[in-house]
C-alpha cells in the first residue's frame, strides 16, 4: 500500500503551522510612566496584561514600568489606596 503523506512532510507542515502561531503572538516592548491626576507618579502600582495576571510589572518610585506584551493587548492599572 502507498503512503500518501510521508513522515518527513507532516513534520515539516507542523513547523511551519507552529511558526505560523508563534509570528501571530509576537510581543512588543511597553514603556510608560503612572501619574495620578496632578502628574504625580504614582509608586507602586500594578500594570496588568487583562486576561493574562502571570504577565504583569509593579512601578517604580518614579512612576516608570517596562514589560512586553502582545501587541494590541489591554493593560490594566491598579493602585491599592488611591
């Protein structure tokens, strides 16, 4: 009986399906700095990717917070206290 698809092309189509999802989810650098509404920076505060809390960063003293995520990701703040 003749093969159809042989095991070196399936293998082949399951990489170039895997680097297919892996160019879709690709993450981009996010740099920002929290301020309340006077322009103070607000220190410790949580910036979260929304739907994904293991991806998330705390601010510094002066506001400042880098992480990457998706692009195109919503990113919640949060501060306890104000």
């Amino acid at each position: 009986m003749k093969r159809l698809i042989s095991f070196p092309k399936v293998l082949a189509l399951a990489g170039l399906l895997c680097l297919g999802f892996a160019l879709h989810a690709q993450s981009i650098p996010v740099r920002g700095t929290v301020t309340d509404k006077d322009g103070s920076p607000v220190i410790g505060a949580s910036v979260i990717q929304k739907g994904t809390p293991s991806n998330g960063v705390i601010t510094a003293i002066d506001g400042s917070f880098s992480m990457t995520a998706p692009e195109g990701a919503i990113l919640t703040v949060s501060s306890i206290g104000y």
